[in-house]
C-alpha cells in the first residue's frame, strides 16, 4: 500500500514543456557555465529527421566544441558504450547533450558515468557505484515513452556474458539537469513510433500506479499521466501533426517517467526487458503486447486501484463492483493497443516459444520487477503469461484454419 512505504522521492531535472521549448535549452546550458567540449549523443533516424539539427542551430557555437556521437541503436549495449567511450576519451568532453529517446538518453547516462570513472559500464551495475559524478547530461526528448529523460536510470543489454539480459546503471548524478519537452519537435514523427512509444509510457504510469514501492506522490503522477495518455494517444498516434495532443503525449510521458524512476515498475518490464535483450526487440512495442496479459494477471492483487485506472482511462464504471470496474480497465486496455494498431500476440514479432524457459528464468530472477509487481508471482505464473501473449505458433493456426475448412467441406 502506498501511504505506508519509507520512500525517498527524487526529481532533480528542469523540465521545459510546451510548444517551441527548445529555445530554453541555451539558457539551461548558460545556467552551468560549463567548460570543455561537448557530446551530442543521437541516433541517424533523428539526424534524418532534422531534428538534431534544430537542436545545433539553438545553441550558436556549439558546433565547434562538440563531437557528434549519431550511431546509438535501439537496446545500447555494453560493448557499444564501452566502445563510444573509447573513441571518444582523449576528446576533452565534459558535458553531454542526448537528443533522442530512451536508448539515446540511457547511452548519454551510461557514457556519463565512463567519461569521469573510465573502466567498463557493467562495473556500474547497481545503485550509485560509481564513484565520480558523472558529467552533466541535457536531453532533448524526441518520443513520447521513455520518460528516462526525468529519471536517474540507464538501461543497458548486457551482451559480453553468456546470458544476454538488461541490467540498470542508477545514480543521483544520472538526472539529467535540463530536460526539452517541445511537442513542436514531435511534429510529423511516424503515427507507429507514437504508438508504440506512447504504450511504453502507459505501461509506466499503470505499473508504477499498481507497484508496491509506489508512494501516493508517485500515484498522483501515475494516475494523472494515465489519464493524459489515455485521452491524447489516438488521435496522436492518428495524425501526429496534432501540436496539442503531441505536446499532452510528451509532458506524461515524463510525468511516468518521474513517477517510475522513484516508484518501480513491475512485471511488464521484467519480462518485456528479457525479450528485448534476447531478441534486440523494441522495447515500447514488446511492452504494449505485454501490457493487457500481465494486466489481466495482476488485477486480482489490487482490484481498487485497478478500477481507478479504468476510471482514468473514461471507463463508464457506474454501477459496477470494484472487481468488475478493475476487469473493465484491463479490456479497455486490451482495445487500446489494438487501436493504436499493436501486434496482439509476441509471436507476430518473432518470439518463439522455445524461449520461454529462458525468458521466465531472466524475468524470475529479476527482482526489480518482481518485488514491485502487485501480485507475487511464480515461475509458472510467468510462463503462463508468456504462453498466452506469444500466442499460437503460425504452424498452429496454419492447422487450425486446415481443420475449419475440412470441418466446413463435410
Ligand atoms: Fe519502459
């Protein structure tokens, strides 16, 4: 229950919110009078977009200072980091700017803490390990999900060991000082990367809203953004031209995003994280098929604060039983996903069912998630949801849809 958790609660980035916010960013920067160069860490698909270039254009000067780091990929990697800071270490970096999403934003953290403490990023693994602050970081959000630009995690794919899995760097020194919420930026952006990226920050407000390490500070921001995402991410996903539902769209996103980073998640992202770290799966997509499963797993656990987000979501709950307005909230999530155009099953993404051993044992033994999940769950739990969400195989329905066409011959 919320209101009896000793919690400490942490929020220690500006955030600049609404339209044409970026022409803050200066000033943000000035703020510090920083010295030393520069990292501007992105990825090609925001280059492409014009938009890492609007962000250079804000900031005269900056230019010369900087190195541009343009390869970050979906699920940064140890190696990969480990890799970008060595090319980068004799540059005289001192500050970093991320321009991009969850994967730029949590890379732009991991590089952080390499620049000033050097060695291997899976040294950091853990809570404050590392022993230098990490450089200032500056993130320009350029999706509508990740929230990481509020929050003081990184989230990085162990690929050197044997288990392919995702581990988190944390630290205070991780918030980034200045975060840029400009819908104007979002403008034209794939209907697909809204969707997709918009139920990642769903999943965060309704995991966090029904996490066990919540607080009722971190409810009010879950339970708000849950609203929020709710109202805006059809018609954002629809026509993401649409300045207020995409300015709606990224100001929850970090809203969650602060939410979670101070009161857990749960089982979504424990096995959403095994998936993407086997499978170098989008993360937000991953979780959006995830989301009504493991809902539909974990209502039971707390059914009145599952009934609040049907309520959030506009549910008409009058008249209802708590359980029945908690059962109505997880359908219309179910319906959500659907309109916004999400796969239904992980199998339509490739997730194969041989894995499901090897995705419970990663989801299992992950107790960031599990301990914050509302409902205590086993091994069996996990694979069960994992077998109803992959789905049947396309061999199975190939047979099904051979056995409906015999039946309907005779
Ligand atoms: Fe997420």
């Amino acid at each position: 229950m919320s209101e009896f958790n000793n919690m400490e609660f942490m929020a220690k980035t500006t955030l600049y919110t609404g339209s044409g916010s970026l022409k803050f960013l200066k000033g943000a920067i000035d703020k510090y009078g920083l010295e030393g160069n520069f990292l501007i860490v992105t990825d090609k698909g925001i280059q492409g977009a014009g938009i890492l270039q609007k962000v250079i254009d804000s900031l005269p000067g900056i230019e010369e200072k900087s190195k541009i780091v343009n390869d970050i990929k979906p699920n940064p990697s140890v190696t990969a980091m480990n890799a970008i800071y060595e090319r980068h270490k004799d540059d005289g970096i001192q500050n970093i700017i991320a321009v991009g999403g969850g994967s730029v934003v949590d890379a732009a953290k991991a590089l952080a803490v390499l620049f000033t403490n050097g060695g291997s990023i899976d040294d950091y693994f853990g809570f404050d390990l590392y022993v230098n602050d990490p450089l200032p970081i500056f993130a320009v959000a350029t999706t509508v999900g990740t929230g990481s630009e509020g929050g003081h995690a990184s989230v990085i794919t162990v690929d050197n060991s044997d288990l392919k899995t995702k581990k988190l760097v944390f630290g205070e020194g991780l918030f980034p000082k200045a975060a840029i919420l400009d819908g104007e930026l979002l403008l034209g952006m794939p209907g697909s990367l809204v969707a997709s990226t918009g139920m990642d920050a769903l999943t965060h407000a309704i995991e966090g809203y029904v996490s066990r390490n919540g607080s009722i500070v971190t409810d009010a921001l879950n339970l708000h953004a849950v609203r929020v995402i709710g109202e805006a991410i059809l018609e954002a996903s629809s026509n993401t031209t649409n300045i207020s539902a995409m300015n709606r769209m990224i100001q929850a996103s970090t809203t969650t995003g602060i939410g979670m980073s101070n009161g857990g998640l749960g089982l979504v992202h424990g096995i959403s994280h095994a998936i993407g770290a086997q499978y170098d799966a989008p993360h937000g997509i991953v979780n959006a098929i995830l989301l009504p499963y493991v809902l539909e797993y974990n209502w039971i656990a707390n059914p009145k604060k599952f009934a609040d987000v049907a309520q959030a979501l506009r549910v008409n709950t009058w008249g209802l039983s708590v359980e029945d307005a908690a059962k109505a909230g997880v359908r219309r999530v179910k319906e959500l996903t659907k309109e916004v155009g999400i796969p239904e099953t992980l199998s339509e993404i490739g997730v194969r069912e041989e894995s499901i051993e090897i995705l419970t044992d990663i989801a299992f033994n992950d107790e960031l998630y599990m301990g914050a999940n509302p409902r205590r769950a086993t091994r069996k739990d996990i694979k069960e949801i994992l077998t109803k969400a992959i789905g049947p195989t396309n061999q199975e329905l190939h047979s099904e849809t051979e056995k409906v066409t015999v039946g309907s011959a005779n």
